[in-house]
C-alpha cells in the first residue's frame, strides 16, 4: 500500500494557507489579522507589519498600527497603501491609524467573489498534489515496489482524501460567505 504521509501533510498545508486567505478577507469587524499580508520595507528588508510593531483594535472598524520604531511611521504607511486593502490610512505622532469602510452590498459581492477565487485556488493546488501522488503511484506499479490492486486501492484512499480536503474547503468558504452576508 502506498505511503499518505506526505500528502496527507500537503493537504493539511493547502488548508492551512486556504485559512489564513481567508482570514485576511475582511467581513464586519476590523480584526489585525487582516493586516497579516502587507509587507513593511524595514531597513532595506520585505518584514510582515508585526514585525516592526503591534496591530491593535481601536473600534469595530479601525485598526491601530504602533511601529516600534517611530521612523518607520512612514513605511507602514505606504506599505499598508500599498497592499490595495480598500482602507483609509492615516498617520500621527502615535503610529498609523487604518479605518475599514463600512461594507456595502456592492463590495460584499466583492468580496464573495475573492471568496471563491481563493476556494478555487486552493482546490487546483489539491489537485496539483494528487497528481504528484498518482505519478507517484503509477511509479512505484511500473517498479514493481506495488501490485495492480494495491495501485487501485491507494488510488482509492488518495481520492478519499481528496474529497475530504475538498468538503473542508467548502465548508470553510461556506462559513466566510455567511460572515460576509449578515
């Protein structure tokens, strides 16, 4: 029989990463982790902002942003501009202040549409590795290391598997989708 072990890990990286994606979609509430994916230039190095300070809730829709180093005020600034959020920012003596726009229908669709481009994404990543896998598996057939029913049954398993990392995308999505919608 063949050895999951490896793809059962790449399964659980591909949701993972599918996870994180979707943390950073924001629904009502501004929360830090939508700030996870900008970058900060910080001494002439690609840094994630909680790298050079905290990220904090102010309100229901505005995140604080307070550099440990007040000279890269500037940076975050532009970086967070940068990244194309669909915020306000703004800068003071404190740090940078980033203020979420109230979600209108028109951006929710938006942003349910993103949804399912990231559900997509994660789903062609799945079944990039379970190619791997079959090729694998056909391999290890033509080598004779696996009998022609034991290629038929891993091939059984792998799309078991596949499924089930599909069924959890799904539900995932599901849930971002009813965020957005209420």
């Amino acid at each position: 029989m063949y050895d999951f072990k490896t793809f059962k890990q790449s399964i659980t990286d591909v949701t993972e990463h599918f996870k994180e994606e979707l943390s950073a979609i924001r629904t009502g509430r501004a929360a830090p982790a939508l700030l996870d994916n900008v970058k900060v230039d910080s001494y002439g190095t690609k840094v994630p902002i909680n790298q050079v300070g905290s990220v904090t809730v102010e309100d229901a829709r505005t995140l604080r942003v307070a550099p440990w180093d007040l000279q890269t005020v500037h940076a975050v600034e532009s970086a967070i501009q940068d990244a194309d959020l669909g915020v306000s920012v703004s800068s003071d003596e404190k740090g940078v202040r980033v203020t979420f726009p109230e979600l209108t229908s028109e951006r929710r669709e938006q942003l349910i549409k993103l949804t399912k481009t990231k559900l997509e994404e994660a789903r062609v990543t799945l079944r990039r590795h379970r190619e791997d896998v079959w090729t694998d598996i056909q391999k290890q057939e033509k080598d004779g290391t696996l009998s022609e029913d034991d290629k038929f049954r891993s091939k059984e398993e792998m799309e078991k598997l596949v499924k089930d990392g599909n069924t959890v995308f799904d539900e995932m999505a599901d849930k971002k989708e009813k965020e957005l919608n209420s």
